[in-house]
C-alpha cells in the first residue's frame, strides 16, 4: 500500500496525515481490524485495505467534515484514472458505497465487504476514548467483545 500512500495524486490533498484521530496510525488499525473481519467473513481484503487509506484521507479536520467520504470517493476516481488502482465493477461498487457513507450514521448495506469497512473504521473509535456500540456495528465478529476489546487493546498499547 506504500505505493499508493506515497504517491503524489494521494498525498497532493492529505491534510491531517499526522493526526492522532484520522491519520496514518488510524488507516493502519482500521486495515488490521478489517482484514481480521474478512477472515471470519468472506469479505473482499483488497476493497477493505483500499477502504483504511482512502476513508479519511480527504479529511479537512479530525471535527464534524460530512464531506469528507465523498471527498475520498473522488481520489478513489483520481488514482483509478491514474492506472494506480485496478478494481472490477462489483469491488469499485463496494468500495465507492463504503467511502461515501462510512460517515453517515443512517448508512446501510446488506454487502459483507461494505459492512467490513464501516465496522473497521467504527473499532478503532478507542483512538478517541470512545467504545465501540456493538448496535452500530454491521458483522458478527466485528460487534463480538473479543474485537472490541483487541481494538482497546492495540490502542491502548501503543
């Protein structure tokens, strides 16, 4: 992913990739988290790894930016037409649903792999000292205490 990552049409519009709360220590855990829930589910791991980098990755500040999944989905378009992401009609689907809602509390998706991302990003709300509510979570292993409490673990054990 470093490729991805270090490559100027990504980093030309990161603006907080030291941040605490929505930089590259959190694309790293959400990574983890989800590809832990794609071994129990199914899911597709490269949707979920593109998911971690790109979901916050046009953020504008780590406060209230309801823009800023759509913003994620236009670099998704950018680094596509670039040849730097390859994808077929069903994970572009996936990926495009999971970046642009991830942040809207009444999203919805009956896709494991969608539901994957949006449980990922939603474990690793210990990085604010928040729990994770097992009622907004999509996945059966994504709302199990035993990832809850490896997501306050890695956290908190950093």
């Amino acid at each position: 992913m470093e490729y991805l990552i270090t490559h100027p049409i990504f980093t030309q519009g990161i603006i907080l990739v030291d941040s605490t709360v929505h930089g590259l220590h959190h694309w790293q855990r959400v990574e983890r988290f989800g590809l832990m829930i794609a071994e129990q589910n199914g899911a597709d791991k490269q949707v979920i790894s593109l998911f971690a980098y790109l979901h916050d990755a046009r953020r504008e500040t780590d406060f209230h930016d309801i823009d800023h999944g759509r913003r994620a989905a236009v670099l998704l378009d950018e680094l596509i037409d670039a040849d730097l992401i390859s994808l077929n009609d069903l994970q572009y689907q996936q990926l495009k649903l999971a970046l642009c809602e991830h942040c809207c509390n009444e999203a919805s998706s009956d896709d494991i792999t969608v539901q994957a991302c949006w449980d990922a990003d939603r474990l690793d709300l210990w990085r604010d000292n928040v729990e994770p509510n097992p009622n907004l979570m999509f996945t059966e292993y994504g709302k199990s205490q035993q990832m809850i409490n490896f997501a306050k673990e890695l956290n908190f054990n950093i």
